[in-house]
C-alpha cells in the first residue's frame, strides 16, 4: 500500500479507537454513579428538633451528635448536603449540614440540631412550619 495513504489511515484508526474508548469509559462511569436528573430547589413542611438525650449519640453518617453543631436530619439527602432552612413564622433562616437520617414522624419533614432550632426560633414550640433550600449536595 501507498506510504502517502497508509499514514494518514493509522493516524485517522488511532483517533477514532481513542475517542471510542474514552466514549466507552465515559459511559461506565455514568452508569457506576449515576446523576440524578430531577432537581428540587425548595421544600415545605414541618420541621422538629432532637434534643439534650441525643446528645453524643452516634448519627446515621456515624458522626456523634452535638446539640451544638448546625446539623440536621432528613430522610433522603445524601450526607453532607447544606441545606438553608427558613421558618416561616418569623422569617429567620439557618444553615445545616445533613449528618442523620429521619425525622421519622412522617409529618415532618427535617430533624434540626438544637443549636439550629434555637437559631431560628422553634426551640419554645418545638415544631415549625419551614422551607428548606438546597444549596450544595
């Protein structure tokens, strides 16, 4: 065969099993971790918080608990997901970093930390009405 064509066909071979293997692996990584697609931006509900008898206690993460950290529980946001959670009584919004599982009352929509509760004013009344924004996942 030509030299003039046989070089040009290796080049042209070589590029195209490149960028089919980088395709293929690009593939299996996706279907390894998968992306969610559906993104929700905000939820409503009711919100609690646990207390002094959790304290030390460890979380679902494996974290202990402290009732003086900004961390909270929700039932299906991956472990390390800032959240801002705003009361919708009196406007004041907190940020947390999921580290538990729960709440498990399915009234409720997320467990708060107490030093979270008391930042937003649910620390008298126990529960309160809240948005919860997701900012990093």
């Amino acid at each position: 065969m030509n030299k003039k064509i046989l070089i040009p066909l290796i080049i042209i071979s070589a590029l195209i099993l490149l960028g089919t293997n980088q395709a293929i692996s690009s593939f299996k990584n996706k279907e390894q971790s998968p992306e969610i697609t559906t993104k929700i931006k905000e939820i409503k509900g009711i919100a609690s918080w646990y207390g002094p008898g959790f304290q030390g206690r460890p979380t679902a993460s494996g974290e202990r608990y402290d009732i003086n950290a900004f961390t909270a529980a929700h039932r299906t946001l991956k472990f390390g997901t800032k959240v801002r959670v705003t009361n919708l009584n009196n406007d004041r919004s907190v940020i947390v970093r999921i580290n538990d599982r729960g709440p498990f009352n399915q009234k409720r929509i997320i467990d708060l930390s107490g030093a979270a509760a008391n930042s937003i004013g649910m620390i008298e009344t126990g529960l309160a009405p809240v948005k919860i924004e997701i900012l990093e996942r």
